[in-house]
C-alpha cells in the first residue's frame, strides 16, 4: 500500500508549485483541503478514459483535494488554467492522516473512480487491487472496503448525491480567485 501525501513534494514532474492546507468544519464538509497549484513542470501530463484524451497537469492548473474525516477516499478536482473542471478524482483509501508539518495523507488502496466534467463515469484500476491483493501488498478485508467504498461512490454519483462536484466549484469560485484561500470559512 502506498502513502500519498498531499503537497506531492516528491512529484518530479512539477518544478515550481504552490501548496496550502486548511481544516474545515461546518454543515457541508468536515475535513482537510489543499489546493495544490503548479506554477512550472518539465512536462504536461496527459490522461485517456473512454476514448477521451485530455491534460490533467499544466502550467497554471490546480487540484483541490478533499480529505474527508472518518472517510475511505479522498476526491481531487482538477481544474485547468482557466479554472474550468477537467475531472474529479477519487482515491479510495484504507486511512487518512496529516503529518506533523500539517501536510494531509492517504493509504491508497488502488482502486479509484473518475467523473469527468462531461458527467461520464470510470472506475479504474480494479487489476492493480487484485494485483495488490495477490501480492499481499493488502489483506482481503482491504479490498473489500475498497470494493465496497467504490461501490457507495458510484451509487452517490449516479443518484446525484455526491457533494464534491457543486462543492469544488464553489470552493474555486470563492476561495481561490483572489487566493484568499486560508481567510475565508
């Protein structure tokens, strides 16, 4: 199982990013989110599901990440240099944490559902679950909570209950475009 941190510090892609942190508690979410901005990069990064290629890290693009407390994922909206939604990313994850840098964390568990902003859905990476599975990299009650928290994810997306699209939007709208990030509640 691999630890993901949310500041990417060892991404060597990125050259130049900006990372903030802040904790949230209010009606709507609960948990830590980070918006990490890449300033320079080496190379563009390039995704395809369904058919659709598309640039996932650019000059100016920005993830914001959720960590929700108590919860088996974590989502990543990623945004162009525009600001305009490229797609959502969720991680399933076995634990959630934040160091003592305060810079929040995830154990991956392999298997991860993408929306992109076309509203097509995409759960990915189902051989690399069997595979850590396989491999004892995880025990079978970890793929199972994987299994079963994709499962939720899926049935929360299609019944339009999942909170994180309209929530990113906002949160970019209001929070990140005059990157008065860390002021506003």
């Amino acid at each position: 199982m691999k630890r993901k941190f949310g500041d990417r510090a060892n991404w060597r892609r990125i050259t130049n990013r900006k990372f903030v942190c802040r904790y949230l508690d209010n009606d709507m979410f609960t948990g830590y989110i980070t918006l990490y901005t890449i300033l320079g990069l080496k190379e563009p990064l390039w995704k395809t599901y369904g058919g659709h290629t598309f640039c996932i890290a650019d000059k100016g693009y920005s993830w914001l990440q959720y960590y929700p407390k108590d919860a088996n994922y974590v989502v990543t909206a990623m945004f162009d240099d525009r600001e305009q939604i490229v797609e959502w990313y969720i991680d399933t994850c076995k634990h959630q944490g934040i160091t003592d840098q305060g810079v929040p964390w995830f154990d991956d568990l392999y298997l991860d559902v993408v929306v992109l902003k076309t509203g097509e859905v995409f759960l990915l990476d189902e051989d690399e679950l069997q595979e850590a599975l396989q491999r004892k990299h995880i025990t079978q009650q970890d793929a199972d909570m994987a299994h079963t928290t994709a499962e939720g994810l899926l049935h929360s997306i299609r019944s339009h209950m999942f909170p994180y699209f309209q929530m990113s939007l906002e949160h970019r709208a209001e929070w990140f475009h005059n990157g008065d990030f860390r002021r506003k509640g």
